[in-house]
C-alpha cells in the first residue's frame, strides 16, 4: 500500500482481556517501530525491528507487551491482561533501513475499560 | 542522542513565516537535527532533516547555526493546516536509534 496501515483504528477492552494491534509497514520497509502516545503526552518508544536482526525491545514496559514481525513484513503488538494504563494509540512506523523520516501510521486507539 | 530544548508553544498569523527554534547544545557530529509534525489525532509526519547546512524541500526549510547547537524550522507561509506539535530530533543517521520524541512545541496558526 502507499502507507502504513494499522488495524483497528480502535480498539475497546475489558481490563484484563488479551489484545492484538497489526501493523501493515510500507512494502520493502525493513525497519519497523512501534511507539504509544498516551493521552496529552509524547511519544513513548516501545519496540524496534530491522531486518532479521533481533529486535530492540528495549521500551517494552512490562513482560505483558510483546511484539513480532513476520516474514519481515506484518507486525503484531500484543498486551495481554490489558490494564486501564495501557489505554494510549499505539502508533507504527516504518521505513528503508537507517534512512531519513519514517512513515507512521494512524495509529490504533486502545481504550481498557 | 542528544536531548532537545523547545518552547511549548507558539502563535502565527495566517499567511506569515512561522520560525519554530530548537536548542540542542550537545549535538555530536554524527548526529542530524530531524523535524516531525503531528497533527490533532494523526500519526507523526517526517517534515525535514539535516546535518549541518541548510535544508528545503516543499514543506519547509531547516536553518542549522554554524555550531550547530540550535536550528529553526521555517514554514514560509503558514496556514490553518499547519496547526500541529512540532518535534525537533537529533539522532545518528543510518542507525537503528530510535526517534526521542519530546513535548515538541504547539503551533497555532490565526486566521
């Protein structure tokens, strides 16, 4: 696609419940990031993917946030027993190794209810 | 990489030059000064990047100082749709360094 698409656009959870955000990067994008804004605030860095080298996972904020990118493409963001801190739009950026900007997403707005 | 100082927010009349400042006194010299925008509601837009001369392209353009401790962006003439939070980045090109998003500073441009 001509953009990076995430899906779904919202998202409404029961705490506690398990969820899956996708990001679909911009074709032939090697890199990959996933960030999180909550609301009012900045971007908060979560994870980061580059080819088939091992993730940076180094934003992750807890071991119930986990990520993976598949066949280097299609990535899946994955929190589970969700918390009402969690609620945030979990945004995904891609773009050609290393280089200049990088495309975001719209983001997926996840509320935990 | 470097941290960035901006202010929080700024105004613009419509149709003027809007000049958003960016300090960042501990650049290294690899490091390059990256502008983003974000607009109500959507993701962050890249806007433009440089090292140390300056930059345009058709969104704006990037005044690097000599020492390279502070930059402006210039959008030319501002208009109603460049109400955004501007972020100024400085990170090494060419590396898997993550983009260090701040507070970035809230343009409103006036009608």
């Amino acid at each position: 696609g001509a953009g990076v698409s995430q899906s779904p656009s919202n998202k409404v959870t029961e705490k506690g419940k398990d969820v899956e955000l996708r990001c679909d990067p911009i074709s032939g994008h090697t890199a990959l990031y996933w960030y999180r804004q909550s609301l009012g605030q900045g971007l908060e860095f979560l994870i980061y993917f580059q080819g088939n080298s091992a993730p940076d996972k180094s934003g992750l904020p807890s071991d119930r946030f986990s990520a993976e990118r598949t066949g280097g493409s299609v990535s899946t963001l994955t929190i589970q027993r969700t918390q009402q801190e969690d609620s945030a739009v979990y945004l995904c950026a891609s773009s050609f190794s290393g280089e200049t900007g990088y495309t975001f997403g719209s983001g997926t707005r996840l509320t935990v209810v | 990489d470097a941290k960035t100082t901006q202010p929080t927010s700024m105004d613009c009349a419509e149709g003027r030059a809007a000049n958003l400042p960016c300090n960042h006194s501990t650049i290294s010299g690899n490091e390059y000064v990256y502008w983003y925008r974000q607009i109500h509601s959507q993701g962050p837009q890249y806007i433009i990047h440089g090292l140390k001369n300056n930059e345009t392209n058709e969104m704006a353009s990037l005044i690097i100082t000599e020492d390279r401790k502070s930059s402006t962006l210039i959008l030319p003439h501002a208009t109603l749709r460049d109400t955004a939070v501007y972020y100024c980045i400085v990170r090494v090109a060419n590396t898997g360094n993550q983009f260090y998003f701040g507070t970035g500073t809230s343009l409103t441009v006036i009608p």
